[in-house]
C-alpha cells in the first residue's frame, strides 16, 4: 500500500489531501482546508510521504502550433522555441505540451500541438514555501491538466470535444477538452461558486467562439466541481455533471470539493511529462535522492563492516599476538645485523690479505705442468730449453730446440707429431709455433690452464 499526499492551491484556500493506493483503488483517508496564512505553520509539523502539488497560476501562455514530423527530444527543443518566439517576455519559463492530432509512423503532413507554459517566479513563490520547511516537491502540475484527464479516462467523453468548467470563488476556468487532450483555455473573472446568468453567457460565448475561431464544435457543457440547479440551464449545448473515478473511495462531496487534488493523485502516473517543475528545482531534488540513497549505501556498509568485525574479533586478537610477537623478532633480528655489520667491518681489514693467498693458491702448478710434458723427448727432437712463465690467469710453456732430419719432408712431420701431441694433453693449447726450414730449429708457445 503507498500513501500519497496532494496539496492543491485554490483562491486564498489550500486544500490537502490523504489518500492510499492499493490494487487499483485509491481510499481518501483525511481532507483539510487551510488558510493561506496558516499554511506555514502546517508544513512545519507536517510529514508527506510522496507529495504532489495541483496549482493555479495567476499567470499562463498557452496556445497551439503546427510542427513537422520529429523526434521527441527535439519536437520539446521546437516547442520551447516557439514558445519564446511568441512570448517575448518569457525569460525563465518552465511548460508542457500534448499533441492534438497523431500520424500513422511515417506518415507526412504536420502535428498540431498545444502547450501551457508559466514563468519559473512564480513557480518558485510555491516550491519554496515547501523548502524552508524541507519538504520536497515530487510533482507541480496544473489543476486543469489534472481534471483533464477525468475525461481522458471516461469511456463516454475521451473520444469527443467538450469544454469543461471549473468554479472557484473568484474566478471561472474553460478548458477544451479534444480527444481527451487539453487544446484551448478560457478564463473570466467571477464572484461566488454559484453560476449566474453572467456565467451562462460566458459559457455560450466561449461555445461560440470554439466554433468560428478554432473550429471546433463542443458536444456537451462539463461542471467540474458546480451543482446544477433543478430544471435544463439556458446554455446552448447540453450541460452535464462530471462523472467521478469509480475506483476513488471517497463521498460525493469530498469528490466535489477536492476534485482537484483528487485527480492529480488519481492520474499521477498518466500526467508523464507534464511536470511544471522548475528544472533547477528538479536537479536539486536529484542531488538529495542521490545523497540520501549514498548515506544510505554508506550506513549500511558501515553496518556489514561493524558485524563482520565483531565476527572476527577474536582473530583480531590472534593477530595482534602475532604483530607482537613479529615486533619482538624484529627487535633480535635488528640486533644481529647490527652484530654482523661490526664483524664485517673488522673483517674488511683482512681482506688484502686474502685477496693475495687467494691469487698464490689459484697460480699453476709448476710440476703439474712439467709432467704433462712427459711424452718429451721424442725421436729425432733436439730440447735446448723450456721455459715456465706464471700469467694472470695461466702458465705459458716456452719450449725451444731442433729437429734432426735428412730432408724436410721427414722434418715437417716430425714437427706436426710434435704438436699433436703437445695438444693431445690435457690443459695444454699450442698458441704459437715457429720452425725454421734450414737449421731444424723450432720453438712453441703452450698455455698450460690446469
């Protein structure tokens, strides 16, 4: 069940009204009417659960105009447009439109719109008497598209033009009800919610001028909220009481009195997008819900953090133990480091003397080196000397002779068996040779790296 809240101003009273909507039906729980000057104080103590305002704007342009076939993001665009272009004093201005008559999708010719529009100041003069209390706004609508849509809805009427009446103490509103859209509005200044023969002859005069200026032929008179008195009025059409919303729970006179408010509440949903609502109003209603449901979001979050932590607590607890224990460890380990970087230290004044055992003990072996040169001496091969030289990084034999020989042939292949095998040893590579053809005598370069 939603409750819903409608406050309608009407002359220098405001009426509220209390309704719940369940299963299509909608029950009028409570009515009031205030005076304008109380008005105030009530809102202070007021509470609405989803509110809508019904105004009656002292002020209003509305009209019709012919336009293209268009999107409706950019039909809005054109109507806002012609609406400045017509009424040049409009600045700030907030409106509405309907289109009269529809096309088949694709169908060419042009749309007939009708459009109400009322500048945003006195919009303003209404929303902020609900902001300083801080209450907001849902839907600000005027009280003629409400009760439009009492024919919109009815089976007998939604389908034909009639123009509706709607008595206040001061004043009498005609609208022109085609195709259950609102299309002409007529207003004339009047005293006491009784007709009087001045408002039979506006009511004929309005009729009339339907007919020759817009073309437009009304088939029925509709008293929105006027009793009728006994016997036919002088009117030149039939005149009928409205029928009221057969799913409202509520008494004939409460539907009477409250007819408009009742309607908005009735027919929010079918109102759409005619909402008066300033769009700077709108933004800033925005922004709270998107506040209030962030606040919300938060709270809960903060809610699902503070159960989950009281489920953990006590691996809270172990944890702390751990972070404690790693602190003490800590406070040992900072304490050997602190013990190795002076030992390390100490250590560092030693290390040329390493460095120099280091490099005695990587030098060659002398004598490994001279028993890898077992296979000397050879056959026919002269050894003068042979020389051990310590490098860097290894042991360079020098080895220096002759080679007897009865020609060169013999000699060249004593030599090369020479080489093979000085590099058949393991650890030895001959990096240089030298043999000179007429004496025999030779000399090699082995590097011994074992």
């Amino acid at each position: 069940m939603s409750k819903q809240v409608a406050v309608s101003f009407e002359d220098k009273s405001i009426k509220v009204v209390y309704a719940s909507c369940e299963k299509g039906r909608t029950i009028i729980q409570k009515t009031s009417v205030l005076k304008d000057e109380d008005f105030d104080s009530f809102l202070k103590t007021a509470k609405f659960p989803d509110l809508t305002v019904v105004c009656r704007p002292k002020r209003f342009y509305s009209d019709t105009m012919m336009v293209p076939p268009a999107k409706k993001i950019y039909l809005k665009k054109i109507v806002e447009a012609e609406i400045r272009k017509r009424f040049s004093e409009l600045k700030d201005f907030s409106y509405f439109y309907s289109t009269l008559t529809e096309k088949m999708p694709g169908e060419k010719g042009m749309r007939e719109i009708f459009f109400f529009a009322v500048d945003n100041s006195e919009l303003y003069e209404i929303t902020e008497r609900f902001n300083r209390c801080g209450i907001t706004v849902k839907y600000l609508c005027p009280d003629i598209l409400a009760l439009s849509h009492l024919i919109k809805s009815s089976d007998n009427w939604k389908n034909k033009t009639v123009l509706c009446l709607l008595v206040s103490e001061t004043e009498r509103t005609f609208f022109l009800v085609r195709n259950g859209e609102l299309c002409f509005i007529r207003v004339t200044p009047s005293s006491g919610s009784e007709l009087t023969d001045l408002d039979l002859d506006n009511i004929n005069m309005t009729v009339s001028y339907c007919r020759q200026n817009l073309r437009l032929n009304a088939e029925l008179i509709i008293l929105m909220n006027a009793a009728i008195k006994e016997g036919t009025l002088n009117t030149i059409i039939p005149t009928v009481p409205v029928a009221y919303p057969t799913s409202v729970l509520a008494s004939d006179a409460t539907l009477k009195n409250f007819i408009a408010p009742i309607s908005a509440i009735v027919f929010g949903k079918e109102l759409g997008d005619a909402n008066l609502l300033p769009l700077k109003y709108r933004r800033l209603f925005t922004q709270r819900r998107v506040a209030s449901y962030g606040t919300v979001f938060f709270l809960l979050l903060s809610l699902i953090g503070f159960g989950l932590m009281l489920i953990n607590v006590s691996q809270i607890f172990l944890l702390k133990e751990k972070i404690n224990l790693l602190r003490k460890d800590l406070t040992e380990i900072n304490a050997v480091a602190s013990a190795y970087e002076k030992d390390t230290a100490r250590l560092q004044q030693f290390l040329p003397l390493i460095n120099l055992i280091n490099e005695a003990r990587s030098s060659p072996d002398f004598q490994k080196a001279l028993l890898s040169l077992r296979f000397l001496p050879m056959e026919n091969v002269h050894i003068q000397t042979i020389q051990l030289n310590n490098k860097r990084d290894f042991l360079l034999i020098q080895i220096s002779g002759s080679i007897s020989s009865k020609n060169y042939g013999e000699m060249h292949r004593t030599f090369i068996k020479l080489l093979a095998n000085c590099s058949s040893v393991s650890g030895l590579a001959v990096v240089s040779k030298n043999i000179e053809l007429r004496n025999g005598h030779f000399q090699i370069d082995i590097e011994n790296r074992v």
